[in-house]
C-alpha cells in the first residue's frame, strides 16, 4: 500500500506524522517527495550512500539546418522556444521536456536534444528503513521531474510512505497520482481547514480516498471536525499539543521511540487505512 501525507498548508505536522508512520510499520520504506524543502532527514537521520542526477531533456537547435519556420514555437505549450527574425531562441528554465518541438520538426537533424540537470535523487537506510530523498537545484523551476524520477525508484513489494510537498500545485498532484491513500495532515484553525478543502477537492478530482490527522486537536475550533463529518472524510488520528511531544519534536526525535504508546497509536493508524480501501 502507498499512502501520500500530504497537507493543504505547510507546518500542520506533516514530515512529522510521515517519519512516525514509516518508523512505526515492519517492512515500510520513506520517499521524501518535498524536493523543494526536504526535511525528513532532520528526524529519520538517514545515511545516504547513492545519490543519483535527475535530468529534463531539453531541446538544442542547428542553426545550419533550422529554417525558422516556427512550427516548434506553436507548438510548445510552455513558452520556452521564441522566434526571431534571424534564430530560434530556447529558454531552458521554462522547458518540461515534454517533446513536442521535436515532434513536429519537419528538418531531420534541425532540433535533437539533450539532458539538463535539476536536481538529484538520495537513497540510503535509517537504521532499517529505506530512505529517498529527493531534492531540486536551487534556481530551477519545476519540482515535478525530480518528484516522477523519486516514486520510479521506489522498492515495489514495501508499505510506501510519500512525504508530499505542501500546498495543492502540481508536486502534490504528481505525489498523490497513482497512491492508494491520501492521509492529510491539518490544525484546528480557520486556515488549516481554508487549506485542508482545497487539499480534500485535489484528493477527489485524482480519484483517490483520504482521512484527515488533526494536530494539535485540543486548541482552535471545532470547524475541522465539523467539515469532515459533513463530507463523511473519516478522522483516523488526533494529536494533542503536549510539552513532551513538542520537546521531542524540537530535539528532532520520533515520537515513536521516545514514546512505546505512540509507536503502537501509528501502526493502529495503518490499520485503519488498511480498512478503508477495498480488498
């Protein structure tokens, strides 16, 4: 089973309730797909001994052979190629490496193309969980490259915990496509359940089932339980605000091995998303 901990806002406690999943499960491995900002290493302390390019093909022109029709310029949908009257400009940072240009490049030889890195995928084990991580170049553009070639490298036949970018743009899509279980993570607070709707209607429009994790459950309002009983979304966990778990948090620590009842509170968790889907 693949569950995607997700969250419609950033600091709900997302990576927090991710780490503890995939430490609390036997046979589980952890993909943190926030290229942007990883932060699972802080609380898993990984030892990462492979790291791997991750590259976008982008397109490369001859000007000897190109014929500046523009075929290539109507047909990119990202505004990286831009005619001019004397060449065919390409603007790498807006390319997605989709293809098209060459697609319909009607000169043999006028466009090829070749791979630009954006960022890296880092494999290693925390104690013995098996950790990715991905993690884009600072200055690029687009997450989602980085976020497809981290879930190809997932080991199949392990419970797969994704720790998705926050927010509701394409790298949560990209996270959430293809998951058995959306677990988003959120605050009882106007703007945790502003965000978790938004997150909620990402979650229905790919097709995949969801249950919410309230943080910090005993402070704000009751508008979050009040909305997941009226979308019948099921609320599988609760968490308190308590000094000893946001020492822990501080220090960086699992609450899953500073805390035997919370290891066993995480591995109920699995089980009741296990009873969620069908058989």
């Amino acid at each position: 089973m693949t569950i995607a901990v997700a969250s419609g806002k950033g600091g709900t406690g997302k990576t927090t309730v991710a780490t503890n999943l995939a430490l609390a499960l036997e046979r589980a491995q952890y993909a943190d797909c926030d290229v942007e900002a990883p932060n699972g290493h802080l609380f898993l302390r990984p030892r990462f001994d492979r790291r791997e390019s991750v590259g976008v093909r982008v397109p490369r022109i001859d000007p000897e052979r190109c014929t500046l029709c523009g075929d290539c310029v109507e047909a990119c949908a990202f505004n990286a190629l831009a005619l001019t009257p004397n060449e065919l400009m390409v603007f790498d940072e807006l390319c997605h490496g989709c293809g098209a240009c060459d697609y319909v490049c009607r000169v043999e030889g006028a466009l090829g193309e070749i791979e630009r890195p954006i960022g890296e995928i880092a494999a290693g084990q925390a104690d013995t969980l098996p950790v990715l991580q991905g993690e884009l170049a600072i200055g690029e553009r687009s997450a989602v490259p980085v976020i497809k070639a981290l879930k190809r490298r997932l080991e199949p036949g392990l419970a797969t915990i994704l720790d998705a970018p926050p927010g509701t743009a394409c790298p949560m899509v990209e996270t959430l496509e293809g998951v058995d279980f959306c677990l988003l993570v959120t605050e009882p607070t106007p703007s945790g359940l502003h965000d978790l709707r938004l997150a909620v209607a990402v979650a229905r429009a790919l097709g995949v089932p969801c249950g919410v994790v309230i943080n910090r459950c005993d402070i704000g309002d009751q508008g979050v339980t009040e909305y997941c009983h009226a979308e019948s979304i099921p609320v599988l966990l609760e968490i308190p605000f308590t000094r000893a778990l946001a020492e822990a948090y501080a220090r960086g620590e699992p609450w899953v091995r500073t805390a035997p009842e919370w290891r066993a509170r995480f591995q109920q968790l699995y089980s009741q998303i296990e009873a969620l889907l069908p058989v």
